[in-house]
C-alpha cells in the first residue's frame, strides 16, 4: 500500500485567507476570542516579519503591530477548509480520510491521506503525483507539503521533513515540497526524529526520558526483550511504529457528495444585499469544491444563525443539476425575497448536494426543450409567486372524488403517461373536464335522460351508458359528495359526459370527450 499525505502546516489562517482573499499581504493573526487577553493563535508571514508570534494575547500583539488586523478564529471556516481537502483528495484518488485533529505542537495543522497505489497509469512517478497535489492545493488557496510512503503514519513525518528545525510550521510563502520515503526506507526516516512525532503518551515520554531515549534511534538501539519487561507492551508498540511495521486498515471509499459552506458574520445583516453578497462568496467556493469531484449542485439547503439563537433552515430544489453561480445566486435570493428572515442574520450555513452534471443528446428532428437551468429558474420564480403547494407535476391521488388533485415536486421525465395508439387501432378519446362544471337542463324518460340543453351540448340522446354512481365524504358537511354520471351523444354530434349531483338535486356537463 502506498499512501499520500498533504499537510497544511497553519490551517487557522488559509482558512481565513481563503474566506477574505483581500487580507492576503497583510499583517494578520488569529486569535482564539474577541477580548484583550485572548491568545494569539496563527500569524501570517508579514506579522511574523514584525516579530509577532502564536502565544501572545490579543493586546500584546496589537501593541507591537499597531496596523495589525486581528480575526477571531472561526470553527466554521476551519471546517469548510478541512472539507475542502476532502474534496481535492477525491479528485485524485477515491479513497481518502481527514486526520483526526491533533494536540500540542501540530494542533494548527489540517492533513489529508489518499490512496497512492496505482498512479504510475497516470503520472510519471510518485514525485510528480505529489507536486501535481501540492500546486492543485495552493490553487484552492491551501498551500502545504507533500508526504508518500507505506502507510499513513510514514507519509505524515514525511511531510514533516519540510519543517524547519525548532519552528512548527513552514511559512506560507516557502514553496511546497514533496518527500517520497521508498518502501524499505521507514528506518532511516524515523531514525533522527522525536518520539513525540509518533505520537507517544505523555507518560511513556517521561519514562524513556528518564532512560535518555528521546529519539526514535535510541529507542530502536535498546533490546526487543528489554523493551518490553521494563517500559510494557505500549513502548513496544511504539518500536514497531519507529521501524515501519505498524499495521493499519486501508484507506476509506467516502460516502455521499453533501458538501457544506458556513460563514461566521462579524454584524449581524438584516438587509438582502449584503445577505447576497455573502451567500455569493459561499456559492463560489462551493462551486470549487464541486468542480474537483466533477459535479454540479443538485440541491441546495440554506440555514440561517439569526440574532438572539434563533435559526431558520430553507431547502431549494433544481429541476436539473446545475453549475450556473448566476441561477443558484438567484435561486437563493427568491427564498429570501419570499420568507424574509425573522431577524438579523449572524451565520450562514449553505449546503450542496452533489449530482453528475446533464449530458443529454438531443434528438435530431425535434425541437430543443427548455434549458434545465431555465426550467429550474422559472419553477423557483412560480413557488415565490404562487407558493410552494400549488407548483409541481399532477399525480393521482387515493380519493374517489372526481375532483381531487395532488402534485408531487416536478421532475423531468417522471410524469403521468398517457395513452397512446397501439399498433391495432388509433389511440382511445381524451376526456376533457370542465371546470367549473356548466349547468344543463334535462328531460327525462323512464327515470333516464332523454334530451339536453346546454351551452355545451344540445339535442336528443342518441346513445347512453350509465350511470356510474361515486359517493364519499358523508362525515363532512362541506365535503360530502354524491354523484350519477352518464356517457352520453346527443343529435348535435357531440360526446359528453353528463352527471346528476343529488346533494344540490341539479343536471350538470361535467366533461367533454374529444
């Protein structure tokens, strides 16, 4: 098995820059709170030049960089960013896996694994797979190095190697590097490192200290038996991970493309113009995740931080998967201009679910439908105007009375089929029904219609099948329903189907054959 690690070293601070690709170039730092005291946890090249460092509260380093912009850590863009190299994996392998996250010295740093066996059908060697991840990276606006090796654990110290001694991460402007352990190699690799770099326990650390074994070559030079009466079966185990022979699960097939954007606001916004503007911002990057899994948005879902602890969720649907960032932008502005939100907003939230994008052939001798994106746009515009439960395709519902109606949420190709004529004879008449229903005058001849008056048909009754009685809803005085309908020509040629509605005692043509 091969595996490769991309580690982003400060994955506080891409995240923000990624969000506010306007602060690029400035002196910026993240900061673990709002107040004076609060500790500074990431800093960028340039506030790093004017001798600021991760540690210092809030006011020190505002002291020392008074042109200093400071941002509030946010746990939902340190997510986006960690998803996003999810997305960017699956785009060069399908098995990859997020790192869990880390403590201590590495706990600003984000790492993604992804399965490496198999690339030489599609690079040149493993060295230009790794460069090809890190410059698709630093295009996503997440710079970081590249590790391959035999397992996770080897091409995580192999991204290391591009740390510069003493320091715990590489700066962002340092060009990204790509480190290939052969397979074989994992002793001399760990030989010079740190334990804690293997990630040992705290109290194992100290009992070795105590032996002076701090590196992975002291621990390797002791006896396998000695190792093992005196330190337990934990410092063992750490002796097999220092000469490569940890075993460990392959890498996981992700399930699913719902991919998620969230944004903390800074103010609260009750307007809809700054509200689009952020939705706007979201759209893009999610568009850019998609756009690596080869997908476009299939659904969009859309939930509101509103101001006092309060949330509004939303669901958009699209009649056909779409990339179009001026339709979703739309889309999204309609369900706000519809349902304006209770308060100001304080977070945004946009999910996406991703679905392979429309390649239908057309047909060479009929006419081009509707677009899908326009189809989508139009059918969003008609819930704003009409509302969400009059849109939709008809479906059949399970009520005997004539006139009940259903819809179902459109989609395209999953309507109600209609006859159609057989190879043996032409296909069967269309019953076509009036409504309102028009009001006929009857005359009757041994309790059956004989002749007809009506703004519809007019005459003699020719032929006559029937009645069909329906009844239903006798619990309800508003909804009951009793009717005896007949199939009738009259001497004017026309074909009609006449009923008797004995709750209100009147004749009426309820619908037309054409």
């Amino acid at each position: 098995m091969r595996v490769a690690c991309l580690r982003v070293p400060q994955l506080l601070l891409v995240a923000e820059l990624r969000a506010s690709p306007e602060l690029a170039g400035r002196a910026l730092a993240i900061a673990a709170g709002r107040e004076a005291r609060a500790e500074i946890l990431a800093v960028s090249p340039e506030a790093a030049a004017r001798g600021l460092c991760a540690g210092r509260t809030r006011a020190q380093a505002s002291a020392l960089c008074p042109e200093l912009c400071v941002r509030v850590a946010s746990p939902a863009l340190e997510e986006s960013a960690r998803a996003t190299l999810l997305d960017l994996a699956l785009g060069f392998s399908p098995r990859a896996e997020l790192a869990p996250r880390r403590a201590g010295l590495f706990a600003a740093e984000g790492c993604i694994y992804l399965d490496a066996s198999g690339i030489a059908a599609l690079f040149p060697s493993e060295q230009g797979f790794g460069a090809a991840l890190s410059q698709r990276a630093s295009a996503l606006g997440l710079p970081g190095d590249v590790g391959i090796g035999s397992s996770r654990l080897v091409a995580r110290i192999a991204a290391l190697q591009a740390v510069p001694a003493g320091s715990s991460a590489r700066p962002l402007s340092g060009e990204p590097a790509v480190f290939v352990v052969p397979a074989g190699g994992e002793v001399g690799l760990f030989a010079r490192l740190p334990l804690d770099w293997l990630g040992a326990s705290d109290a194992l650390l100290e009992r070795l200290a105590r032996f002076g074994i701090r590196s992975s070559g002291e621990l390797l030079a002791l006896p396998r038996r000695s190792l093992i009466t005196r330190l337990g079966p934990e410092a063992e185990q750490l002796a097999r991970l220092a000469r490569g022979e940890g075993g460990e699960l392959p890498l996981p097939v992700p399930a699913g493309a719902r991919l998620l954007e969230a944004v903390d606001l800074e103010h609260p916004l009750d307007r809809l113009e700054p509200l689009c503007f952020a939705l706007q911002a979201l759209l893009s990057r999610l568009r850019e995740r998609l756009a690596l899994r080869q997908l476009a948005v299939g659904e969009l879902e859309l939930e509101l931080d509103l101001d006092g602890g309060g949330r509004d969720s939303r669901r958009i649907g699209l009649a056909a998967p779409s990339a179009d960032p001026r339709l979703l932008l739309r889309l999204l502005r309609a369900s706000l201009e519809t349902r304006p939100a209770e308060a100001a907003v304080v977070g945004l939230r946009l999910c996406a679910r991703g679905a392979p994008a429309p390649s239908d052939q057309l047909d060479l001798f009929r006419p081009a439908g509707p677009a899908p994106a326009a189809l989508s746009q139009v059918l969003n515009e008609l819930r704003a105007l009409c509302g969400t439960e009059r849109v939709g395709a008809p479906a059949i519902p399970d009520d005997f009375h004539p006139d009940a109606l259903a819809l179902h949420p459109f989609r395209p190709g999953h309507g109600i089929e209609s006859p159609c004529a057989g190879p043996d004879g032409p296909a069967p008449p269309a019953l076509r029904q009036l409504r309102p229903p028009v009001p006929a005058q009857v005359r009757l001849q041994a309790g059956l219609p004989a002749e007809i008056s009506s703004a519809v048909a007019r005459g003699h009754v020719l032929q006559l099948a029937g009645p069909w009685r329906s009844t239903g809803g006798w619990w309800s005085r508003e909804g009951r329903f009793a009717y005896d309908s007949f199939d009738i020509q009259t001497s004017d040629g026309t074909l009609i189907r006449l009923r008797l509605d004995r709750v209100r005692k009147h004749w009426e043509i309820d619908a037309v054959y054409d």
